[in-house]
C-alpha cells in the first residue's frame, strides 16, 4: 500500500511522536516509553511513519534511533496553508460574534 503524509499525521499519537522526533533522534523504546499504549502500537505507528518517509531508522549498537526526516512535511505544510486565510476569517467572524453576544449579555 502506498501510504502519503496525510495517512502519517491523521492519528493524533503519529503527531505527538512527529513532535517527539523534533525536538530530538529517540529509540524506539524511548518513543514507546512516552505512551500509554502498547509497544506493538507504537512499533505500527512507527511503521507508517517510515512507509510515509517522515522518519527513518538508523542503528547505532543494539539501538534503533528513529530520526524524522522534516522535509517529508513540506506537502502538508503547504496544503494547510492554503486555508490559512479561510480559517483566520472564519475564526475573525466568530470572534466578533462571540464579543456581540458578550456585550448584550452584559447590557442591564
């Protein structure tokens, strides 16, 4: 199956390990240890990371280090921007709405 970096970054644990990874390389047991789930899950989860190309592994010793790979994000980063202003709109409108309600309420 070929996977893309939408399938990666659509379940919320994927993202949390992308944020994970981020900051700095981790084995696999460091990730796992991050999480309430299984070390089964997480080993998938890690599985289509690499199948979508966000992470690789690469051994050092007995370890595997799983280090991202930013540049695989690039896609994704400029599908979400192009809603950018539609969101910052939306969110203008509903702000405005929200602060109209506020003040009638508050109005004796």
């Amino acid at each position: 199956m070929r996977r893309d970096i939408f399938q990666a970054i659509a379940d919320p644990v994927r993202r949390e390990i992308i944020e994970l990874l981020a900051e700095d390389p981790l084995t696999i047991n460091a990730v796992a240890e991050k999480f309430d789930v299984s070390r089964p899950a997480i080993s998938k989860h890690l599985k289509i990371l690499k199948e979508c190309e966000v992470i690789e592994f690469h051994r050092k010793g007995r370890e595997r280090f799983c280090i991202i790979k930013p540049k695989t994000l690039i896609p994704a980063f400029v599908w979400i921007e192009q809603y950018e202003g539609l969101w910052k709109t939306k969110l203008d409108s509903f702000e405005k709405y929200l602060n109209k309600l506020q003040s009638e309420i508050s109005k004796p």
